[in-house]
C-alpha cells in the first residue's frame, strides 16, 4: 500500500507540470479557440531565459518572475504578429503557423544555447517529509501548489472577471462581442500573454527534473495535449485534473505494468487511455458540448 | 380522436412525413410535423425563418435524426437508413446556402451527384480497370447532358468556386438531377436569381416533373414561385403545421396570415 | 476539419494540357534519367533520399492536401516500413525488393486501424492523435530492442542491398533507379485514383462532408481507406530509405521527421500530387546546406517557410510554377489559359452551410451523424 501510495504521489507530482503547461493551452484556447502546438517550445526558451538570469546573478525566484513578465510581453506580441493574421483562417492554417512556430522557437533556442545538456537551479531547497511511509520532496508539494494556484486563478479569471467573460464572447462569437464593445484583439493579446507567463512556470518547474536542453518539453507537450484533450479544452480543471491523472496512469504503468511497458513504454499507457476515452466523450470529461445549430 | 389515429393510421402518399419531432437544446425545431405528398407533385414548403423547413430538409435526408416521428418514402422507412444510404433510396436535395465541391470542377461536382449509382472503388480508380473507366465515362456523357440541359456547358471545366451564386444553384441542382432521384428537396433555390430568372426556373422545374416523373419538395420564400408552381402547399411555424393544401387555399388561411405579420401570440 | 476554400485547386495535372507543361515534364524526364550517370555516386545517393522523401511527401498529399485529413505520425509509417525491411532482409534473408509490398501492407493496415479513431477526430484532435503515434513509435522500437535494435539500431549487410546481376547497375544507381520507379507508379496510381470516381469523393470529402454524405459517400470507408493507402505509401517510403541507407535505429525516426514530411509536402504543394516531387528536393537538400551553417537553422527554414508559405501561397512550390507556367504560355502563344487550370477563386461561402451544420464548432470532433457507422 505505501508503494502503491509512493507511486501516485510520484505520479502526481510528474503530473502537476504537464497540468501547468496544459493550464497554458486552455488560456490560449479560450482566447482564441487555437491550440497552440509551440506551448512547450514557449516554454522551454523561458526556462532557458530565467536559466540565462540566474547565471547573471539574479536569484533563481526573481530570475522566474522576470522572465514571467517578459514573456508576458513576448506572447502578446507573437499574438500580435504571428496569429493575427492568420486569426480568421481555417483550422488546418492555425494548426501549421503554431507547427511553424514551434519549428521557429525550437531553433531560436538551439541557435543561441546550444544543445548542451544544462542543469537548471532548483527553485525549491531540498527537503523532504514522510508521511506514512511516502516521501514528499518540498518540490513536489510546492509544484503542486502552484499549479492548484494558477488553477483557481484561471478559473477565476474566466468566470469571475470581465476579461474573462469578454474572452468568452470574443471566441463564440467575435462579430457581436466586438459590437458590444469588446476590445477583441486585446483580449486575444491578453491571452497569449498570460498563457506565456504559466507557460514560463511550466518550463521553470519542468526543467530542474528534465534537464535543461532545446527539446526538453517535446515529451511533456504530447502529454499536456493528452490532458487537455481528456480534461476538455475549454476547462481550466480539467487540464489540472486530465495532467494529475496522466502523470499518475504513467507512474503506476511503469510500477506495476514494467514487465509488459518497460520504462520507454509507460506513457503509451495514459495515452492510449486518452484516446479510448476520446472515443466515447468526443468533448473531454469537463468540456462543455458545443450545442449543435447555432 | 378516433378520427384523428384513423387519419394518422391510415395515411398514404409517396412522401410520408409524420409527427417529426427535432429539439436542440430544449428548443424544438420541429414539433409534431405531418403531411404527405403524392407522386409526381410538387409540395411548397413555407414559413418563417426558423419555422423549421430546413430542419425538415435535414431530416428527411438523413442529417438529423429526429427525436420522434416516421418518415417513409414509397413505403421505405427513411430514418433507419444511414445518412449516406437516403441518395440511393432516391432522394436528392439542394441546400439553403450551397453543398458543393467548391474546389472541383462543375462537371465533378454534378458527377458526383451520381455517386450512389456507380461502383468503381479505389482498386478500380488507381488501376484504371476497364469498368471503372467505362463507368466513368457514361457518367461523364450524362453529366454534360445534364449541363447542357441547365445551360452550363460552358462551365463544365471551371471550378466551382468564383461563379456567381445563381450559377451555383443551377449547378446544385444539376448534381442533384444527376442522382436520378425519385423525391428531389430544392432549399431555396430562387435565392440569388434575378426575376426574370425566377420566371425561367419555375417553367424548368415544371417541366422536370412532367418529364422524369419526380416529385418535389421546395422551400421557398419567394411566393410567387411556390404559389406558381406547387400542387400542394404546407405551411410550418414553430416547428408545426398551421396550413396545409392548394395554394389558393392556403393564401386564404389565417394562422398563415397571422405567422407572416407576427401577430400569432 | 474545414478547409477555407481559397487558392485551392484539385488540379491533379498541372502539367496536363499546355504544350510548355508537358515539355517542362520531358526535359525532368530525361534529367532523371541521365543525372545518374553524369553525378558522382553520393550526390547520386542524396537524389535516392530526395525521391524517397518525395513518396513520404506524396503521402501526406493524398491524406491531408485531398482528403483533408491531417498527418502528423507519417514518420510512424516511414519507421515501420523500413523495419520491415531491415528485419525482413537482415535476419531472415529475404531479397529487399519483396520486402516492399510487406512493409506496404502492414502500413495500410496499421494506416486503417489508425484511422478508425481519426474518423471521429477532426482538426487539432486529429492533430494530436497522429503526433502522437509519431512520438510513439521511436519508443516502441526501443521497447523491443532484442528484435529492432533500439537506439543503438540495426545495420543491414551492404551485399544483402546490391543491385541484382540483371540490371548491370551500380549499388546507388540501381537504388535511385527503384526509388524513381515506385514513385513513378505512386504518382500514377494517385493521379489516377483522384481522376475518377472516388477521387472525386476524396476531394469532396474535404471540401465539403455534409455534401458528401448528401450525395451517397460512406465517409468513414472512404476516409480509412484513404489513410491507409497513404500509410502504406509512407511504408514504401520508408522500406527504400533501409534499402538507401542500409542502417535504422529509432533515432531516426524522430517526432520532427513526421512534421518534416508535412512541411515537406506544404512547400511543395499540397493539392497538387507532382508537388510532392519538389518537397522531396527540399527535405533532403535543404538540410545539407542550412545544416553546414548551424545545426538549428533548418528547423528556423522550416518553419519560416510554413508560415510564409500559408499566408503567401497556399499553393506552395507547385501553384507558383503553375503560375509561371500559365504566364510563360500566354506570353508564347497569346491566347489565355483554359479555364480549367484556374486556382485561384474567390470562395463559394466561408461556411459551406453554415446554418444546417449538423455540429457547430470545429473544435467539436464529433463527425457528423452520418458518418458514424449505421
């Protein structure tokens, strides 16, 4: 039973990051109905960025938030240049520019950094509780309080704030939300903007445990879609919910499936998951149904 | 109420639509339509925007599929075939605002109308197998003929998109003629065309139904159309039924009148 | 998924029809025929891999460019296909020509078997189960690494891959004279499939799924036979690449190898099948030089080229060409195109029934009703 607990309190917190990066794409997906294929890659140059600052001698915490507030500005104006042109076309267009700019980010990475493997400071100090039996690193439970926190701030922002709502009627229907008043580019620029500062946590947390290199996050993008996709893409908990869970089928399938899996195979297991359950509820566990006839 | 299941029981007619019930969310777009049309008629379908014409369209092509309610078509029970299987039970449809192939040629696009009626697969099309080719061919003679009939030869190798919309609805409905349908559901099909135009379309859909023998059903919004050519006429509102029969006898109809000025409380 | 319909053409030959097309086509013709015999046998061997890139390009052609649906895993297909052939050749001794219709086979039925699930996932859904597959399958072969080799990989005898007697060719001619051949047939038999009557349903598939379905088209048979003829098509690509390079690991197949052949196929054309030919030229050349400058660049060309090239030029390489061609010919002859070749158009109707959709959003991956089987 304590091993069985180890494993999803391991599961767990490998799961927190991919409902962070997953908390990113529900952003940018309720800002602008895109799901954003160059999330990871976003967030993996942040990671570098901070990694970059704190080298310069700015604590690791501080060096985060800065590059939080930079990225803020970066994803607003990558909105600004990149998608909104393309705003209006049809989805196989939107799919192919965030392709291309996760080509884009993932080289500009390379193309300054390198390819060498970098260790990323860890923004928590070392420490650990047991509890019953299971170890809890203060990492883990200060990632998972994070998460929970931006979380409910997401969840906030959409339904108790303007802005929020403002997104929600600028992506159902742009036409009379921009009627009505709503500054339409802006909320899409605020959005892109946002979902590059949790985008910048995700890479931070992401990379102490991954090791900091160009293509760190490839794995953890695939996983964050598998989450968003279970989870609902419109659905702040469900991400947070459809992450925790991958991470925690993972852990348990490379504890209790290794003689079939093995290690390189574990995450074929959630992932085989998400899609069976795509089968019976197209829409995700949390997502709302888009009514049919509008 | 014997009278009324005796009718319901006993209703015929090659078009049988009955009791069709359609919700979206709690609203119903349909509730509770019925009539039938005879072969060889021409049925005008009217009624407000959103009083559930296009939902009716979609239903009896297999689109939607209703909450309640029976359709058949000369007996065939309609809504147990699968959506794709409706163009071969012979029916065939234009929609409100164009189903085409916009990126295909308009001669693809009225071929296609014969797809459920043609067999080469995807062996036969890569290895260019004689029947494939042969097949091919026939209905490439007939969709020109069809063309030809329409007055679009000339756009038989332009592709859809770019024409302007009147065309298109010709070349909608020369898709749907290809299909040899024996119920032919036209949506609108005066919209975009110029009065003289209207005039011409009445006399071609006239004209077809004495030819190949076809029954119609038509939404339309311009009267003039619907009165001119329909035998029957079946006014819907709210998803219901409030006229039904001869154009004279619905002009004269009061809920109808009552529906179009939007006094019906 | 919907398609905007804009600068979209099914064009299926640009080459068809104008005299200067089918010229252009003669003088490629006989380029390929006779570079081999004047190109030191290296450049010989990057003209194999450009051929073979361009079949894996044709792939994605046929899938996303005419049916609509998009491929992001075809470096699965591509892995499995030369395994195939790797495993087939080096440990049971078969000849690597009949290793082919193998790798073929198991990829259309992996092909079909991955398309049931897509058939009820659309746009970015889509997207994500095939990225998936991709990021898959290199983990795959390192989980059966007694019987692939993981990452360490698999070398194939260079004599196990030497030209047979008959054909009195070298290693590397006869190589890229196989792979000139199968695509070649490839472009043929896709050529002819879109000409007739269920290339029509393809192509209308992807413009327009609920007047598929109006007019009598099964769409989930035609949209998982349609994938699994462009997974087997990517296996045969990938069982010649073993036969170029005579060596696999699952390195090789990484998830960036799946977008490549999408970016491979949008530079070239994605409606227009001989695009493919130019995706392959540019999938295997342009890493040779960008590379030599930094490692990082062709991944920053590529995706530079991707955005520009969907804001720019939809049509990619082979609409501009088209173009040129069309101005070329009228400057020659004086006379105006045919209409037929016109691609670009101003759209029908942005939303082809917009107030029938059967289901509202794209982001809703539920196809339509009719398309779930009976």
């Amino acid at each position: 039973m304590t091993y069985f607990l180890q494993q999803v309190v391991d599961g767990v917190s490998t799961g927190v990051i991919y409902a962070l990066l997953g908390l990113a794409m529900v952003l940018i997906f309720r800002a602008t109905g895109i799901i954003n294929f160059a999330q990871g890659e976003l967030a993996t140059i942040a990671a570098f960025f901070a990694w970059q600052l704190n080298l310069w001698g700015l604590p690791i915490w501080l060096a985060i938030a800065a590059t939080a507030v930079i990225g803020f500005g970066a994803g607003a104006a990558i909105e600004r240049v990149v998608i909104r042109p393309v705003a209006n076309k049809d989805h196989f267009t939107l799919i192919m520019v965030t392709l291309g700019l996760f080509m884009i980010t993932n080289a500009v990475t390379g193309l300054v950094w390198g390819y060498t493997i970098q260790a990323f400071p860890d923004p928590f100090p070392v420490a650990a509780w047991t509890v019953h039996g299971v170890s809890l690193s203060l990492a883990s439970v200060g990632t998972i309080v994070i998460v929970c926190v931006v979380g409910f701030l997401l969840y906030q922002l959409f339904h108790r704030t303007r802005l929020g709502l403002g997104m929600r009627a600028a992506i159902s229907n742009p036409e009379s939300a921009r009627l009505s008043g709503i500054d339409v580019g802006r909320m899409q620029m605020i959005g892109w903007g946002l979902a590059a500062m949790v985008g910048t946590l995700a890479g931070a947390l992401a990379a102490p445990k991954l090791f900091l290199e160009p293509n760190m996050m490839l794995g953890v993008l695939t996983y964050a879609f598998a989450a968003v996709i279970v989870g609902g893409l419109d659905s702040p908990l469900g991400a947070v919910v459809g992450g925790l869970a991958i991470g925690v089928t993972e852990n348990l399938a490379g504890a209790y499936l290794y003689d079939f899996v093995g290690n390189d195979l574990k995450i074929a297991v959630p992932l085989a998951l998400v899609f069976g359950i795509l089968l019976v509820r197209p829409q995700g566990l949390f997502g709302r149904r888009a009514v049919a006839r509008a | 109420m014997l009278a009324a299941m005796l009718e319901r029981v006993c209703r015929v007619g090659f078009l049988v639509v009955d009791d069709v019930v359609v919700t979206f969310g709690g609203v119903r777009a349909l509730d509770g339509a019925s009539f039938a049309v005879e072969v060889s008629q021409i049925c005008g379908l009217i009624g407000p925007n959103g009083a559930g014409k296009t939902s009716l369209f979609n239903v009896i092509s297999g689109l939607y599929r209703p909450d309640a309610g029976r359709v058949s078509l000369a007996g065939q029970d309609i809504l147990a075939l699968p959506a794709n299987g409706v163009a071969r039970a012979g029916i065939a449809r234009t929609f409100q605002n164009l189903g085409l192939f916009a990126s295909q040629s308009v001669l693809e696009n009225v071929m296609l109308g014969a797809y459920h009626r043609t067999r080469a697969g995807f062996l036969g099309g890569m290895l260019r197998l004689p029947a494939a080719t042969r097949e091919g061919r026939r209905i490439r003679d007939e969709a020109l003929a069809i063309l030809d009939l329409l007055g679009l030869g000339r756009y038989a190798d332009h592709p859809a998109q770019g024409l302007p919309f009147g065309t298109l609805k010709r070349v909608e409905l020369g898709r749907a003629l290809a299909a040899h349908p024996r119920l032919l559901m036209l949506d609108e099909p005066a919209n975009g065309l110029t009065h003289g135009e209207v005039a011409e379309f009445g006399e071609l859909i006239l004209q077809l139904r004495e030819e190949l023998r076809l029954t119609v059903l038509l939404v339309e919004h311009h009267m003039g159309l619907v009165m001119g050519v329909s035998d029957t006429v079946v006014a819907l509102n709210f998803g219901r039924k409030i006229a039904e029969g001869t154009p004279d006898e619905v002009r004269q109809n009061d809920d109808l009148i009552a529906a179009y000025l939007g006094t019906a409380a | 998924m919907r398609i905007s319909l804009r600068e979209r053409g099914t064009s299926v030959s640009p080459f068809a029809t104008s005299p200067l097309r089918t010229a252009m086509m003669g003088v490629l013709a006989l380029a390929a025929v006779v570079l081999p015999f004047v190109l030191s046998s290296f450049v010989t061997f990057q003209l194999s891999m450009a051929l073979i890139y361009a079949i894996a390009a044709l792939s994605i052609v046929l899938l996303t460019g005419m049916n609509g649906q998009i491929a992001l895993g075809h470096g699965a297909f591509f892995g499995l296909g030369a395994y195939t052939t790797a495993i087939l050749v080096q440990n049971h001794g078969w000849h690597f020509l009949l290793t082919m219709p193998v790798g073929a086979l198991l990829c259309f039925v992996l092909g079909v078997l991955i398309g049931i699930p897509a058939l009820r996932l659309r746009g970015a859904y889509l997207a994500v189960l095939t990225l998936s597959v991709a990021f898959l399958f290199p983990l795959v072969i390192k989980r059966f690494n007694d019987f692939t080799g993981g990452s360490s990989g698999m070398t194939i005898s260079q004599d196990l891959l030497d030209a047979p007697e008959w054909s009195g060719l070298s290693r590397d001619r006869f190589h890229y004279f196989l792979a000139l051949l199968v695509l070649m047939v490839l472009l043929v038999l896709t050529r002819n499939l879109l000409r007739g009557r269920t290339g029509r349903a393809i192509v209308g598939i992807r413009d327009n799924e609920i007047a598929a379905i109006t007019v009598g088209i099964h769409l989930p048979t035609v949209k998982t036979i349609t994938f699994g003829i462009s997974a087997a098509f990517a296996g045969v690509a990938g069982c010649l690449y073993t036969v170029t390079i005579a060596f696999v690991s699952s390195d090789a197949f990484p998830v960036q190898m799946s977008i490549n052949f999408l970016i491979g196929a949008v530079v070239g054309g994605l409606y227009n099948i001989y695009g493919s030919i130019i995706g392959g030229l540019v999938l295997e050349f342009l890493p040779q030089y960008s590379q030599s400058l930094s490692p990082s660049l062709t991944a920053f060309v590529y995706g530079a080229a991707l955005i520009v090239i969907l804001l720019v030029m939809p049509g990619g390489a082979a609409a501009l060409i088209g173009k040129a061609l069309d101005g070329v010919g009228r400057l020659v002859s004086g006379r105006r195109p045919g209409s037929g070749e016109s691609t670009v158009a101003v759209p029908v109707s942005s939303e082809p029934i917009s107030s029938e959709s059967i289901r509202s959003g794209d982001d809703d991956p539920v196809a339509p009703a009719g398309s779930s089987p009976p």
